[in-house]
C-alpha cells in the first residue's frame, strides 16, 4: 500500500536542543503527491508531507500484524533519517515487531495513528492469511 508520512519539525523551549523532528501523520499515497510538500513553516513549526513510501505485508510477520491490529491503537512505525538538514522517512511497518525492532536500532522512529485505509487493509489482509499459533501448556486435571 503506498503512503505518504507526514512530518514534523518544533522548535522546544529546550537549552540543548534547537529543533526537534518526528513523524505525527500516515496518508493513502494516491501517486498523484509530489516527493516532498510544505503543509505549513513557521518559527514554531514546520510540516511537511512525503511520499514514495509503501508498507508492504510479509508472512513472517503475521504475528506482529496480529499484535499490532489488536493493540488499544494501531500504530505504524516510520523509521527516519536526515538528510540534507531535514527528517526523512525511510522505511514503514504495520509489524509490531518490526517496530520494535526499530526502535531497538538506536536510530530514529516513530509509532504514528494507524489511518482507517490502512486498518481497513491490514484487517483483510489478516482475514485471508492469519493463523493464530495453536496454544501451548500442560493440561491439567
């Protein structure tokens, strides 16, 4: 499913820290965004939308898509970089365990609002291919 990820640069009322970046929004990518476009500049803010990215679905991964489609608020994980003096997404997730994984990597990440196309997507996908793993333990009695 391509999208586009929406990011964000703050400006905190912090000493060490001139700016501050995360990823704070998921859009269905309809091929018609151009790589990257300004929502809003300020002093305070900036934010901007960019596409190219597209979650693709593993079935090894079946498990942390279960997990996350579950969770109280799905989420999908946007992995980022800088480049050229702003925060570019690189990679996306819907896995759980994906995220997990990249938050783990020590470089940057953010878990966004799963958007209702996206769940919609995820839950026809898990209808078709997800099999819970059989129950394990000791009977008792």
């Amino acid at each position: 499913m391509p999208i586009a990820v929406v990011m964000q640069r703050r400006t905190p009322r912090h000493r060490w820290a001139d700016e501050a970046w995360a990823a704070v929004g998921i859009v269905p990518d309809n091929g018609k965004l151009p790589p990257v476009q300004v929502l809003s500049e300020s002093a305070e803010r900036d934010d901007y939308l960019v596409s190219g990215l597209e979650l693709e679905l593993y079935p090894d991964e079946n498990d942390g898509y279960y997990e996350n489609f579950m969770a109280p608020e799905a989420k999908v994980f946007v992995l980022w970089r800088m480049q050229d003096g702003r925060a570019m997404p690189v990679r996306a997730s819907v896995s759980y365990v994906e995220g997990t994984r990249m938050f783990d990597s020590g470089e940057h990440a953010d878990g966004v609002a799963m958007p209702a196309e996206v769940q919609a997507w995820l839950r026809a996908y898990l209808q078709a291919h997800y099999q819970p793993k059989p129950k394990r333990g000791r009977q008792h009695g």
